[in-house]
C-alpha cells in the first residue's frame, strides 16, 4: 500500500483503510431465482476487513451487509469465494474456496476469513456466493489491488526485532504498560526482543483493550488468554500499539497535536496499519502465522500446531 498510508497515525490509517474498502468497484449482483428487473443493485455488500492483500499467502477477511448496512454475516450464511485476476482474464476463476465464520465479538458480530494465495500482484476481483438459511442464493463480486509486499513481515520472513516494555521496566506495576483490566502477568516477563531471542515459539499480541478502534481488542486478548493457558510453556508478548503515558493516575493514549492515536516505535517497526494484530512465530524467530482484526483460539492452536 502507499508509504501516505504508512506514515499517518495508526487509527487514521484504519479508517482510511475502511473507506477504501467502501470505495470498491461491485460488480452486479445476481440471485437464484430473482426476477431481472430486481438485478439492477446488488442485495448483498461485501466488506473487505483486510487493510492490505499481497502475493502469496493471504488471510482474505471479510464480512457482508445488505444495501442499507445492516450486517448479514452469521453462523448459518455460507459464503463461496472464486477470485480472479482482472489483468489477465477477468472473467476466468483462478482459484476458488469456502470462507470459514468466526466472531470478531462473541454473538454480537461475525466475519469471514479465508485462506488465499495469490500467484500475481495487480487488479483482483471476487465473487461471493452467500447461501442464507432459507435456501437463498445471492452473488456479488468486488474489485480490489493485490501488492507485491505487504508492510507487516511476509510468512516465513524474520520477526522485526524490537524492545517493548516489560513488567521489570515499572517495577511489576502492569497498570503503567497495558489497559488490560485483567492482564496477565506472563505476558509481560519477556519483551519482542526477548522472544525471539528464546528459542522456542511465541505469541505476540499487538492490542490495546481500552482504546480499541475496532471494537475486538477486547475478544481477542481473551482468545489468546485462552490459548496461553492451554499452554504454559509459550512465550507470549502483549504490547500496546499505540504511544501510551500514565496521566491522571492511568495509562492512556499520548495524542498527537491534532488530537490522533500515535503508533508506538514497535508499531511502526512491525508496518502495523491496523489493530489488534497477532502474531505466531517459530523457535527460530520466523513469522509462520498473523492474524489481523478479529482471531478465534482455533486458529491461533492451529498455527501453533503447524510449527
């Protein structure tokens, strides 16, 4: 994406990221059994959830609405994927899969995330085929650009290595590092650095639970509570992402003159553009895994188990 992007706050980027999303070329939407005259818009709106796809392997986020915003992502709405490349021939599936449901805050609001590989950067579109529970079909495709590189390290590429405080740093007092109201105190023995200094695996979890801009740093600490205690022998790192002072007896967000979020040094070194944002790597410090937004504890173990 462009070095613009990079450079503003982390919560700008966000929201600019969110309406780039909105700003996607639809293609017409066509539905099972509707009459022509009801094919002039489409009856659902995919919302890209990812801020940046590239070549190789993606985890292609996502979730639907209807024209008038209301979400219809949900347990019992199955979604097909069938990805083209525009460049070569934008009529011609190059590859196709199922999306997987998961909730980005537990039975309130869902996504869909699904693995895909892209062989080509350029101009990319998907058709997605939701099936309701009813037996209703409806089909829209969306136009977006896939980059070479993204800014968040590639899989298999080293993890950046970086400094990030640790509870030795405020003499034990976690208030003064994190505004996790129940923080665990394992995740702040070791730093970034620390980690992948230890040779074994670790979880890094970029989230801030009090000043969330999505609304799911919350649920996802929970889900990477919930494996770290299933497994007391990982390492596991939480760090806030953003500039964070204690001020009026708690820790909150150092704003910068124009009153915006600031990205932590750590934040920028790992070219976060979103948050939260977690991270497996391996005993060799390589990054096997990353999971933007939204994580279930089934894909954190499952990326565990592939080291």
């Amino acid at each position: 994406m462009s070095t613009t992007l990079e450079r503003r706050p982390l919560a700008l980027r966000r929201l600019l990221a969110l309406a780039m999303t909105v700003l996607l070329v639809l293609a017409v939407g066509q539905s099972a059994g509707r009459p022509a005259a009801a094919q002039d818009a489409p009856a659902i709106i995919p919302i890209l959830a990812s801020s940046e796809l590239a070549v190789g392997p993606n985890r292609f986020l996502f979730s639907l609405t209807d024209p008038a915003g209301t979400p219809l992502a949900a347990p019992d709405v199955t979604v097909h994927l069938r990805f083209y490349d525009d460049g070569t021939d934008p009529e011609a599936v190059v590859f196709e899969t199922d999306s997987r449901f998961l909730w980005a805050i537990d039975g309130v609001r869902g996504l869909y995330a699904a693995d895909a590989e892209f062989p080509r950067a350029g101009r990319w579109g998907t058709r997605f085929d939701a099936t309701f529970p009813d037996g209703r079909q409806e089909t829209v495709r969306a136009d977006y650009d896939v980059w070479e590189t993204t800014s968040t390290p590639a899989i298999g590429a080293p993890a950046p290595r970086v400094d990030t405080p640790t509870a030795a740093d405020v003499a034990g007092d976690l208030s003064r590092i994190s505004t996790d109201p129940d923080p665990v105190a394992r995740f702040y023995e070791r730093s970034i650095l620390d980690a992948i200094d230890a040779g074994a695996p670790a979880i890094i979890a970029f989230v801030t639970p009090s000043f969330c801009q999505s609304g799911t740093c919350g649920p996802t600490i929970e889900k990477v509570k919930a494996v770290a205690e299933r497994h007391p022998e990982l390492n596991v790192v939480h760090v806030e992402p953003y500039l964070m002072q204690v001020k009026d007896g708690y820790l909150q967000p150092l704003l910068s003159e124009e009153g915006w979020l600031q990205s932590a040094p750590w934040t920028e070194i790992w070219g976060l553009r979103t948050e939260p944002f977690v991270v497996v790597i391996d005993a060799d410090g390589l990054v096997r895994a990353k999971f933007e937004g939204a994580v279930t504890a089934e894909e954190i173990e499952a990326a565990l188990a592939a080291l």
